[in-house]
C-alpha cells in the first residue's frame, strides 16, 4: 500500500510540476511574442528619429548655421561624452568586450 501511495503522490507532484511547466512555456512564448513585437516598434522609431536628425543636420548645413566640420566636431563630442557618462537611473552600463553567451 505505501508503493502505491507513493506512485499516486509522484504522480500527482509530476502532473503538477507539467501543468506549472507549460504555465511558464505558455508565458515565455508570449513575452517573447511582445519582445518580438516591441523591438520593431523601435526599430521603426530609431529610423525616424534618424531620418529626423539627417534632415535637420543637412537643413543647418545648407543654410549656413554651421559648417561640416562644426557638425562633426559635436557629434564626436557628445560621442565621446555618452562613452564616458555614467548610466542614466534605471538603466545599467554598456559592457565593453564580446557579448555574454545565452544561457539555454
């Protein structure tokens, strides 16, 4: 009787165990569905900001506000500025080297 009541408990804990597993498969799937989904909206978002910034550099340069070389010099300062710059809160340090490898 104790076998059979230890083979009705595992066997109750295994379909426990299953149901929680398809749970957090379930879960990862859709987050991964809205990971998939948010990262576009920002890729779209950084083309528009970049389309944005070109044609306010080349406005500025075509009238004269500022010459190329004024431009470049700002961009690698603020470029070397960003580099330097502790994170923003909330946010954590950019890693400099090879990317991590993913756990699997």
């Amino acid at each position: 009787m104790g076998d059979f009541l230890s083979d009705l408990f595992a066997g109750a804990r295994r379909k426990q165990f299953e149901e929680s597993l398809h749970q957090v498969h379930a879960g990862s799937a859709h987050l991964r569905v809205a990971q998939k989904r948010r990262i576009e909206e920002l890729r779209v978002e950084l083309e528009r900001v970049t389309l944005l910034a070109r044609a306010l550099a080349e406005l500025c340069l075509e009238k004269g506000v500022l010459t190329r070389e004024e431009l470049q010099a700002k961009l690698s300062a603020l470029a070397a500025a960003a580099e330097t710059a502790p994170p923003a809160p909330g946010r954590t340090q950019r890693r400099s080297g090879p990317p991590r490898k993913r756990r699997g």
